[in-house]
C-alpha cells in the first residue's frame, strides 16, 4: 500500500510573521501544497503571507457585505435560437464593494465559501432578483423564464418557498439549476419532499452540469 502526504513549512526566522503565528502559518502553507496537488511541501512565504492577509480583509468585508446587503443580481439573456427573441435569463452574482468596486464571482466566492457563506449570498440574489423581474412587470417587461444555480443544499431552504410567495413575478417561470454532480435518486427522502415542494410551487428542476 502507498501512502502519500502533503507539508506545510513556516518559521518566524525572516521576521515577517511572530513566533506565536508559526503554526497557523504552516497550516496556511498546507492548504497551499494540497491546491498545487497533493505529496508536495510548500513554504511559508512572504507572498503566501500577502494573501492570507489579504483574504482575511476581504473575508470581514465580505461579512459587512452580507449584513448590508451589497450583492445584487446581474441577468444575462438566454436566446431562442430560431426567432433570437429572449426566452429567459440566468441570474449572476455580483458583489458592489464600496472599496473594491464591482467584484465578480471568482474574486469573492473562494473566501465566501471557506466562510460557510456562500448560502447566506444566494439569498440575498434570490430575493433581489425577484424584486427586479417584479418590477420589470410593472414596466411592461415580462421574462419568461429566470433561472438560478444553486446548491444541491440551497434546494431544500423552506424560505425560498416564503420569497416565493411574497415576490414571485406572475408569468415568469423560475428554474433552479444544480450545480453540483449529485445523484438525487441517492438523496434522502426529505430532499426528495422538498424536490415536491418545490415543484408544486411551480419552480422547474435543471441539472447544470
């Protein structure tokens, strides 16, 4: 049998980090040696050093983000092939900074998921993007169809059921798409329950992936 182990190295010689951060440094250098591919030993370096600082900035601005509601939906038109008219669109995310700027995906979601907060984003888009095909309505706007990725965890939140019900647009569609590789015949019979729900409340099931 082979066995296999990643390293993580860091000392406080260079004067960059203190002595008592040693171990959360090497734990940091760690998680760099597993992203580059496993049975690797990576340093603790000046540049690691930068990011981890950095991401730990962005990761408490995330959270005033969160509180202060700083995400909304961005839509990008889905077309019929045929008659090129819209036949929908799927909902992106998108994070107004107010020292950053405009962020996309890619530069917050890392730190938003080792922060369990990816959900909490999800929401705040799923709400907002109600409240906006809503009021493309009362401009004469109709979309036909909105989608959504989610998580194979965000489909059985009881309080999209409750969103729904206070600002589902009349006449557009709602689609969840899953993003994750997920066999749902395996799931348990209570995500199977809120499949139903979900269903009955008119919302369509895709898989994205």
């Amino acid at each position: 049998m082979q066995m296999g182990a990643s390293f993580g190295v860091a000392g406080d010689e260079d004067g960059f980090i203190e002595p008592v951060d040693v171990g959360v440094s090497a734990d940091a250098a760690l998680y760099v040696a597993k992203d580059a591919g496993r049975n690797r030993v990576a340093l603790y370096t000046p540049e690691i050093h930068l990011e981890v600082v950095e991401n730990r900035k962005l990761a408490a601005e995330l959270r005033d983000g969160i509180r202060n509601r700083e995400f909304e939906p961005w839509f990008q038109p889905q077309l019929d092939a045929k008659t090129f008219e819209i036949c929908g669109a799927e909902t992106l995310a998108r994070w107004r900074n107010p020292r950053r700027g405009l962020l996309s995906p890619a530069e917050f979601l890392p730190v938003a998921s080792q922060l369990s907060a990816v959900e909490a984003i999800a929401e705040i888009i799923f709400e907002e993007a109600l409240k906006e095909v809503a009021a493309f309505q009362e401009d004469g706007v109709i979309l036909p169809k909105l989608s959504f990725n989610v998580t194979a965890l965000r489909l059985i939140d009881a309080a999209i059921l409750d969103m729904m019900d206070q600002h589902a647009p009349v006449g557009t569609t709602i689609a969840f798409e899953i993003l994750e590789s997920v066999r749902l015949e395996e799931k348990a019979a209570d995500f199977n329950f809120h499949l139903d729900r979900l269903r009955e409340a008119g919302i369509e099931i895709e898989i994205d992936d």
